[in-house]
C-alpha cells in the first residue's frame, strides 16, 4: 500500500527504477513524427503544473496531437507522459536544484544518462524526429545520453547562445526558467521549423 509522498532523491528509489525498467522492457509506445522531451516539475501531475501547462499550449498551437509524444525526463527517469499518473511518477515531491550534495547531483546524473540512453535505444526507429527543451543539469544528462546512445537530437532548446545571453549569476538559479519568454519563443520557432522538416521531408536524423 501506498505510504504518502515520497520526500527522499526519487532516482534512487527502488519504485522508480521498476517503473522505468517497465517502460523501457515493456510499454509498447505509439510511433509519431516527433518525440519532445522536457523536464519534470514539482506540481503533479505533471500536465497541471504552470510550466508544463504553458509548454503544452504552445506545443498545440503548433502541432497537431498525433504528430507528437510528450515524454517527460527527470529526478523521475524517462516518463511518457500518458503515463503521469502511475505510480510512482505522481507521488513524489523532489527538487534537484534545492540539493546543496554535489555526490547526489553526480549520482542524478548518472542514473538519468543512463536512464535516457535506454529509452533513446528502444525507440531509435520510433521517432522520425526529437526535440527537448531544457537546461542545467537535465540538459547535461541528455546531451550525455544522446553521446552514450547514439540516436542524435534534432533541435535541443534553448540555444545555447541564448541561454549565454540570459544567463545571470546573481540569480539562484543563474540559467533561468524554462518559462522565460525568451525561451518559450525558440521553443515555438524549433517546433514549427521541425514539423516543416517533416512536411519537406528533410529530416536530417532519417
């Protein structure tokens, strides 16, 4: 039985790594044309949260709903986001960014590179294109990942020239927020650019 909120670095959990070992080995998921990755967040579901309720809004402005997968990566692992509301991934309240322990945020890195890379492999042909939109150490994990892995991303956002450009040492977190208009408008310019890739048939990734 469910015993409440789990409070502890969720990467760890055994809970979560059954989930994951589950999509991974098991979920058949549905081919579309783009997979868009983008970081869990604190609110759960996830879909109700501010920032991936305005993600969402501007990802239907643009594609249609069978033209994309939403796949949620994080302190959560790799969560296609039909799945949000199985357990463990809406019963968990973690924030990475609040840990001052260098060795878990090594630990995260890991286990998320790792965790990317596998779901990369099994759904190398399932995707005729991938974007992700993300920052810090989420977007570390994926660069990694996509290294270990070798199945490439088409579009990863926010560019990293603006991200230099936006970034402010002074703030506690110095890259900002995924919400940032800044961002959001490349997020909206790489998501139509992709779908008209698709629609020309220049996908560089096929």
């Amino acid at each position: 039985m469910m015993q409440g909120p789990l409070t502890d670095p969720p990467f760890y959990h055994p809970a979560f790594e059954e989930a994951f070992r589950f999509i991974v080995n098991d979920y058949p998921i549905a081919p579309r044309d783009i997979a868009i990755f983008i970081p869990c967040a604190l609110r759960k579901p996830y879909s109700s949260s501010p920032s991936h309720r305005l993600f969402r809004k501007i990802i239907t402005l643009v594609l249609d709903d069978d033209e994309y997968q939403i796949i949620v990566f994080g302190t959560c692992g790799v969560v296609p986001a039909e799945l949000e509301r199985m357990y463990p991934f809406a019963h968990y309240q973690y924030m990475l960014g609040r840990c001052p322990d260098e060795r878990i945020r090594e630990d995260f890195l890991e286990i998320e590179t790792e965790r990317l890379s596998l779901f990369l492999e099994k759904t190398r042909d399932i995707y005729r294109a991938r974007i992700a939109y993300c920052i810090g150490i989420f977007r570390e994990a994926m660069e990694r990942a996509c290294i270990r892995s070798g199945v490439s991303l088409d579009l990863l956002l926010p560019t990293r020239p603006t991200i230099e450009r936006l970034y402010d040492l002074d703030c506690p977190f110095p890259e900002g927020s995924l919400s940032m208009q800044e961002y959001l408008d490349e997020f909206r310019e790489g998501l139509g650019t992709m779908k008209e890739m698709i629609m020309s048939g220049t996908v560089t990734s096929l």
